[in-house]
C-alpha cells in the first residue's frame, strides 16, 4: 500500500514537470537549452517552497533530484514565451487584417534565410509563427482570449510513454523544414535597356516576364468553382498537427491543408490546385529622370503572385544604360568633345556644342590648345531628389590637317619663317 502511494504520488508530481525531470534526468546540458526554446513549463510555477517540501519528503536520492529539478524550474520559468499579441506587436482588439500584415512583416523581417548572421533569429521566427497560427484562427483566437496565455500552452501536454531520443524524432521528421519556407509570393529581377537619352529625360516602359499568375480557371482558389470544402482528415479541421516524443510536445502547420483545416476531394485541372500558373505578365514601369546603368529599381508587389494571396512577390528592374556617341556621363555632370581647326584654335571663333536639351554657341578663346575645356553652368543632368542640375564639360582637340593644298603648304612654310626668324631675333636680343 505505501508502495503504491508512492508510484502515484511520483506519477502525479511527473505530470506537472516532466519537461524539467526529463532535462535532470538526463544531465540537463543540451537538453535544458532545448527545453527554454521549445516547450513550455509555466504550469509548474505556484508556491515553490510547498511544493519543494513535497519533493524532500521522497526517499533518498530521488527527493534530492526533485528538489533540483525544482530549481530548474524556477530558472526557466521566467523565459516562458510572451503574449501573442506582443510578439506580432498588435493590441488585443486587433483585426485579422491586422493581424496578417503584422505576421507578414516580421516573418520577412525575422526569416533565418535573410538573417543567417543572427543566431537567435530562428527562434524569433518560430515564435512569430507561433503566435500567429493561434491568432489567425478565429476559434483558437477566442479560446487563448478565454483561459489566457500559460493556460493555453499547457493544454494537451502528459506524462511521457518513454524515454527515447527527442532530437531523432523531430529531424526524421524534418520539422524544421517550416523555417526555410518562402512566405508569399516569388520576387523577379528582370533587366531592363534604356537609351542615354531615355536615361535622362525618363520615360514610361512595359516589362514583360514569366512569373507566377493567378490561375484564371478556378480565380485562385485551386479548386472548380462551386466545390465544397471538408474537414481535413490530418488534422481534423485544427490547421495544426501534434507530435508526442518522450516529455516534449511540438505543434507545427499542417503539411496536407496548409493550416487551412479544410480539404477538397476536386482540384482545378488546369493548376491541379496549387492556384497559380506559371505565364508571362506585363508591368507598366515609369522610369524617372536621372536613372543610371546597373541602378536597381523595386517594384513593390508586381512580382509572382501568392499561392495563398495574400502577399505577392516583389519586381526588380535593374536598369542597363547603352552608351551614346555624344554625350559621357558622369553622375550629373555631362562630358562632350569639340574638335578644333587649327586655326581657330590659334585665332580664336566660335563652334556649336550639342547640350542634353540642344545645340549651343560656344565662344573659342584664341590659343586654345588641346585638352583644355570649359564649363557650361547648370547644362547637365538634374540631380535627383532635388532642383539643381550639374554642369557640361566640354573638352577640346585640335584636328592637324594632313593633305595642304600647295598655298596653304606656302602660307606656313612663310609661317614657320617668321617663327624662326622671331626666335634668331629673341636669341640674339637675349646674348647683348
């Protein structure tokens, strides 16, 4: 009789710790991590001191084990998950709209694939989605609302029926395989050309890619128009699958419905009830004034749709600028050449010099020599985000001309007379 006393009393006191009496029975270490992520012991939280006299009343070393486990508990209790309407950041009161755009946000934000340099990040992810597939079911909603927090967590959670390896279980099963897991729709990257000139001025385009659609069949629902959903036999309508090993208990969505709860026994023929097709669609695209080569522009949204439709993917546009014949570029600023003659780069006139918005006439200052250049104020491209524009550079050769008619070859040979001559009477000048 006192025997039997004792296997019920040890039996009860299990019950209301096991997660904390697996983790000391087997030394604590890796398992006490796994325990503070995953599971949840809030339900042996009350009045320690009571409840630790209990455990000292055990025989011999397994109330000294008891009396450990209890300040494990004790430990972890106070990294016991947060609200669900904290950790999406919505008030109590929050609409489903609401709330599936708060979801949304941070999964894109906290998703392991796009934070692989933070370690916590999985585990912030997991809590997220946690948290909203409780709160973007309308029964589940109501009933945390009703017990509240620990007590919904601690439902359906028992005494294990072994003692066998947690981690095996879990990664057979691939159940991580949910935190690699692409939210919404496919994003495109897509190139686009533009001339220089369409570069600067801006200009309207149509992009057209293959990407994900909405299936026209069935309207995106997967399924022929008219069909009636039922209740997901993996789940039995939850959304949710359970997973029973040793002392942990681990939920995940379920992989049939899609945490959906319904089932079809008829899926759309032309999609086979995935919802999208996989075409060509077309996006209007204005380009603004001032685009450069190689810059990248986000096209929010117009990307592969959303099997689920919720949130589609996003377009990329990266711009490809063809080089003009005329003009260089080099952030605002403008580069042309001018060719000179010889003689009026030695006596000076006047040229015309193409500009973003025409040709106009530039004074050539006599002895112009080559390379040298001038600048044309404000004649270059718009800067963007702003009302200023930069400058024109305009940088000039001297053509040497090669087949002189024979007055022309007399004119300078005469030339180069006098400038020797010049150069004997400066020589001499200088000698005296």
């Amino acid at each position: 009789m006192v025997r039997s006393n004792g296997v019920r009393l040890f039996y009860s006191i299990a019950r209301r710790s096991t997660t904390s009496v697996y983790a000391r029975v087997l030394g604590g270490g890796a398992y006490r991590k796994f325990n503070t992520g995953i599971c949840y012991n809030s339900r042996v939280l009350g009045n320690s001191s009571s409840t630790t006299n209990v455990y000292r009343r055990l025989p011999g070393a397994l109330g000294t084990n008891w009396t450990a486990a209890v300040r494990l508990i004790h430990a972890t209790a106070s990294m016991a998950a947060r609200d669900y309407y904290e950790t999406l950041g919505v008030s109590r009161n929050a609409s489903a709209s609401e709330i599936k755009k708060a979801y949304y946000g941070l999964a894109k934000k906290l998703h392991p694939d796009t934070n692989k340099d933070d370690p916590e990040a999985e585990k912030k992810f997991q809590e997220v989605s946690k948290a909203y597939e409780v709160l973007k079911d309308e029964e589940k909603r109501q009933q945390y609302d009703e017990v509240g927090h620990a007590a919904f967590e601690e439902q359906g959670s028992g005494f294990p029926n072994d003692f066998r390896n947690p981690f095996k279980d879990i990664f057979d099963d691939n159940i991580f395989n949910m935190f690699r897991q692409n939210f919404g729709g496919q994003d495109i990257k897509v190139p686009l050309e533009l001339s220089f000139m369409e570069a600067v001025q801006g200009c309207a385009k149509t992009v057209t890619f293959q990407a994900a659609v909405a299936c026209e069949a069935c309207g995106g629902s997967g399924v022929p128009p008219g069909t009636r959903p039922e209740s997901c036999k993996r789940c039995k309508g939850s959304g949710m699958t359970f997973m029973q090993t040793g002392p942990f208990r681990m939920q995940t969505t379920c992989s049939q419905c899609g945490g959906s709860g319904k089932s079809y026994t008829r899926l759309c023929n032309s999609c086979n009830g995935k919802r999208v097709n996989f075409g060509m669609k077309s996006v209007k695209l204005d380009v603004m004034p001032g685009v450069d080569d190689n810059e990248t522009i986000r096209v929010y949204g117009s990307g592969g749709a959303d099997p689920d439709g919720n949130q589609p993917g996003d377009l990329y546009v990266t711009i490809k600028v063809r080089e003009d014949p005329v003009f260089r570029r080099d952030g605002a600023d403008i580069h042309v050449d001018a060719v000179l003659s010889i003689t009026q780069a030695i006596l000076g006139g006047t040229i015309q010099v193409p500009t973003l918005t025409g040709d106009v006439v530039l004074k050539v200052r006599a002895g112009t020599q080559p390379g040298q250049k001038v600048v044309l104020k404000k004649k270059g491209m718009k800067t963007r985000n702003s009302y200023t524009f930069g400058d024109q550079y305009v940088h000039f050769n001297v053509s040497i001309p090669t087949n002189l008619t024979q007055r022309q070859r007399e004119l300078i040979e005469e030339f180069s007379k006098e400038e020797q001559g010049e150069y004997v009477k400066r020589e001499a000048a200088g000698a005296s």
